[in-house]
C-alpha cells in the first residue's frame, strides 16, 4: 500500500468541500472545516458541547477581523462532528476560509471541481529544520523529471486520515474497524462521459470505497476455496491472519508518521491474503448465536421474527455480549474483572496450540486451558479469557493488547481492546 499524504494537523485546518452555495449573499458558501482524527477514538464521555464551543471560538477569531461582519458564531455554526473525528460545518466567506486554511489536497474528495491551479502562496513559514543543505528562500524552483516506480516503501502500510476509525460509538463490545486493506491512489474504474467533470478509462482514487473491494474479494476467493465455509470463518480467516506490522517489522503509524496507529484505525490489522487461505483455527457462528447477540441488546420478539421467520427464538436468561464468538475482544466498561468465553474451530490438520497474551498496561489475563489440543478437522474447542486489574490505577483511555494461539505454523491473533469504567468523583465535605 503506497504511502498516503502527510496531513497538517494544529493550526493549520483543512477545507474539504463546499458543500452548496449560500442563497443570500453569493459570497457566502458552506464549508466543512476538517481539524483531524482522535488518536485512540474521541472519549464517548467527553462533553460535545465543550468541542462545539471550541469550534464557535475558532469561527468568533476569523469573524472579529472583519468590521463589517456583525454575526454571532453560533449562528455561523451549522453543525460539530465530535466522534470520530473532530471538524465542523460552519457559514463563510472566502476571507474567513483563507484564514482557517490554505492548504492544497491531494485527493479529488477535498474539491468539486477537482484540482484547480496551484495555488501562489501556502500559510505557513519556512523552517530549515537540521538540513544544512535545506534553504529557506523567497524563490524557489522546482523541476519536472521522469516519471518513475516506485516499489518497496518503507514504512509502509500507514493509517490513512479518511480511516473509518473507532470506537464503534453504537456496540462499544465491538471493535471498529475489524481489517485495514489498501485504499489509497488506488486504480479505479471511472465513467467515460466525455461530459463528466473527471472521465477516462480509470482513476487513482482514495477512500474506504477503494479498500472494501480488496476484502470482498478476498473473501470470494475464500469461499471459492472453501465452498462449506461459513461467513463468519471467512471473516475470522481475514482477520485472525492480519499482521499489526509495517514491512520494516515496526508498529504502524498513522499517515502523520507521528502517532503510533491503534486498533482504532487497523483493526486487527493489514489484510494478508495468503495467510488468510490457511488460517489453521477460526471463530465460527451460527444464526443463534447474532439472534443471542441482539438479545443481549434486549430487543423484543416482534424484532427478533424478522430475523426467525421460519421459527420463533426464545432468548436465553442471560446472554453477555461479550461471549459474542467475534475475532476480537473489546471491554468498554471494565471495572476490574471480567470473563470472555469463546471457541476455536481447527480446518486445518490435528494440531496442538499454545496460548500467548500481550495484556494492556495494568491488566491480568489467564487463559483456560492454555493449550488447545485438536485431535480432527472440524473440531471446536471452548476457552475463556479472565482479565482482572487494579481499576483505581488504570488510565482512563483506551488500553491495547492482543492473543495470539500458535501451533508453530498457524499464527491466530485476535486484538483485545479496554477501557476502564469511569472513577467515581469523591464528595467534598
């Protein structure tokens, strides 16, 4: 996966699209101002407002410059995205957009009109950082050379900014995203309406569109090869097999190529396609066990028989969503012990497994069994995971570690992923 655009983050906000023109004053237009991703996914217990009053101070400085404009920044303000990543959709005019940004994108997604002239001045000042042979100066010149290939990058892959990042806001229990794939300057197929703003044959385009082609094909190939595979062992196949490394062996990062990239932004990790064709254990699940999951999430019978039609389904007394037979392991409310159940099914040959944890800082696991012995094909093992820890001392945020079974051929590895239940605020006397 080639390496994505290197984002400028702080100060310096980028402008993705205008979005409509305004119908009062021409020179007014909608913008969506982008201010960058949460690292380890936005705290869902952090205050919107707070952000929404950050985004009302930042329109409030680029409106007091100007003596004319007499609007209040929350009429300005349309909207605040607070979740996954932070950036708001407010009422400007070109001076005010220039204020808050400057900066030209890669990716036809940031423009209407696709990329447009360069443009004469970047915001910014020039910085000659360690590079004795790096010169600030007022006229610089550039060349046009060869156009070249280039294989081998590293490091690479990086998580790129337009990840669809977590947490997953609406099942905390389960991990967003599950897989990172390839998805951007991608070669895709394009329309060739000469009358289209962009048209040929093909594009180099970026997004999770362009990633989701690479999994879904994976898992064709996989039910090809294994015609009596269910989806969920296709997907624990994908999964169980991604790597969390970059081709130079390290921990990836995002595209920033300063903050050391999470679960939050890949999954398990990048999509290993052939490794993914013989995966030796997968986490299988039958229709009752997405029926268990929804009525974990106490939803009623009328619900549940557009699911069962052809029968109805009684939910167990008690079901922990956490038992969910997932390829991955989120606690989002640990407060200090928990247990997980799950269970592994070998299609590979009669084999002996052994368990290895990487725990999060300040957290116990114990496995049981931690050996899992497979005597066929087809057989299914059960085994639990205990967590338990010292919740006063653990960081609020978000924790990261991993399982891993291994019978010295197969590498089956699931993410784990927790955050510690909110301390209770003591009373003041």
């Amino acid at each position: 996966m080639g390496k994505s655009i290197i984002l400028i983050h702080g100060l310096l906000s980028i402008l993705l699209i205008s979005l409509l023109q305004a119908h009062v004053v021409a020179v007014r237009k909608h913008y969506i101002v982008y201010l960058g991703s949460y690292d380890k996914g936005r705290n869902l217990l952090d205050d919107p407002e707070d952000i929404t009053r950050t985004h009302q101070d930042m329109i409030s400085t680029v409106s007091k410059k100007k003596d004319y404009d007499q609007h209040d920044s929350s009429n300005k303000l349309i909207y605040s995205y607070t979740k996954v990543f932070n950036a708001f959709a407010a009422t400007l005019d070109e001076e005010e957009a220039k204020e808050l940004a400057s900066v030209w994108p890669e990716s036809k997604s940031f423009s209407d009109e696709g990329f447009g002239p360069i443009p004469k001045k970047f915001k910014g000042r020039c910085e000659n950082e360690n590079d004795p042979t790096f010169k600030c100066n007022r006229t610089p010149t550039a060349k046009l050379t060869q156009t070249r290939t280039i294989v081998q990058t590293k490091p690479a892959p990086v998580v790129a900014e337009f990840s669809s990042k977590g947490p997953n806001t609406i099942t905390p229990e389960i991990l967003k995203p599950d897989i990172l794939a390839p998805g951007v300057s991608i070669i895709a197929a394009w329309s060739q309406d000469p009358n289209a703003t962009m048209s040929g044959a093909y594009f180099p385009n970026s997004g999770t569109s362009m990633a989701a082609p690479h999994v879904a094909g994976i898992a064709a190939l996989l039910r090809k090869l294994y015609p009596h595979w269910t989806p969920s062992a296709i997907k624990s196949a994908i999964i169980t097999t991604a790597t969390p490394l970059d081709n130079s062996g390290m921990k990836m990062h995002e595209d920033d190529m300063v903050h050391e990239a999470t679960p939050f932004g890949f999954g398990a990790g990048l999509v290993q396609p052939n490794q993914a064709m013989d995966p030796g254990l997968v986490y299988d699940m039958t229709v009752n066990d997405y029926i268990d999951f929804l009525c974990a999430h106490h939803f009623n019978n009328t619900v549940l028989e557009l699911f069962t039609k052809q029968y109805a389904y009684k939910c167990p007394q008690s079901v922990n969503i956490l038992d969910l037979n997932y390829p991955s392991i989120t606690i989002p409310d640990f407060s200090g012990s928990a247990s997980v159940t799950r269970k592994l099914k070998n299609v590979a040959q009669p084999a002996t497994y052994k368990a290895r944890i990487e725990a999060p800082p300040g957290i116990s696991i114990i496995v049981e069994p931690n050996t899992l012995v497979y005597s066929k094909t087809d057989q299914e093992i059960n085994f639990k995971l205990v967590f338990s820890s010292d919740v006063n001392h653990l960081p609020l945020d978000y924790q990261f570690g991993s399982l891993v079974w291994s019978d010295g051929k197969h590498v089956v590895r699931s993410p784990i992923v927790i955050k510690a239940k909110p301390r209770a605020t003591p009373l003041k006397h």
